[in-house]
C-alpha cells in the first residue's frame, strides 16, 4: 500500500472556504428569519380573516334588525319618511289623499 502524501491548503484557500461556510451560516440564518415572518404574516392574515368574518357577520345582523325595526315602525306608523336629525316622521300620502288634493 502506497502512503499518500498530505497536501496543504494555501492560507487564501483557507480562507475561501471559510468564506464559504459562513456564507452558508448566513444563508442559513436569513432563510429561518424568512420563514419565521412568513409564519408571523400567516398569523395574521388569520387574524384577519376571523375579524373580518366576525365584522361581516355583525353587520348582516345590523342589517336584519334595521329591516326589524322598519317593518314594526311602517306597521306602526305607515310608509313615510323619517328625518333622522330632526326625529320628524312625515307620512306618505296615499292614493285617496292625493286625489283629494288635485281636486
């Protein structure tokens, strides 16, 4: 068996593959930072999604009693229009009122 004769890197070799490997190490380090905001903005984008979920659907049920509160007030007081700054309620004319007034 032959005996192998070692080689020495030079010192700037050396250094090329130590500037390699951190470079690595670096690459390493921004990838996990990477991922980690990308976990982070996942979270929070279901964070989102259940809030606006939550929003929509108190709004739906803003809509709903709105429509309630419409039909009570029109059972109770007819169609008209209410000025919502003064609070006055001014019926519609009906048919027979509108004919009476052309006359």
């Amino acid at each position: 068996m032959t005996k192998k004769t070692e080689i020495k890197f030079t010192q700037e070799e050396l250094d090329s593959l130590t500037n390699l490997r951190q470079a690595y190490v670096q690459h390493d380090l921004s990838f996990g930072k990477l991922e980690i905001a990308r976990m982070q903005t996942e979270q929070r984008l279901e964070e989102f999604g259940t809030e606006r979920l939550r929003l929509e659907t108190e709004f739906t049920n803003t809509q709903e009693e709105e429509k309630a509160l419409v039909v009570e007030l029109n059972e109770k007081y007819g169609a008209g229009a209410l000025n919502p700054e003064t609070g006055v309620f001014t019926p519609e004319e009906t048919p027979q009122e509108v004919s009476k007034t052309e006359e």
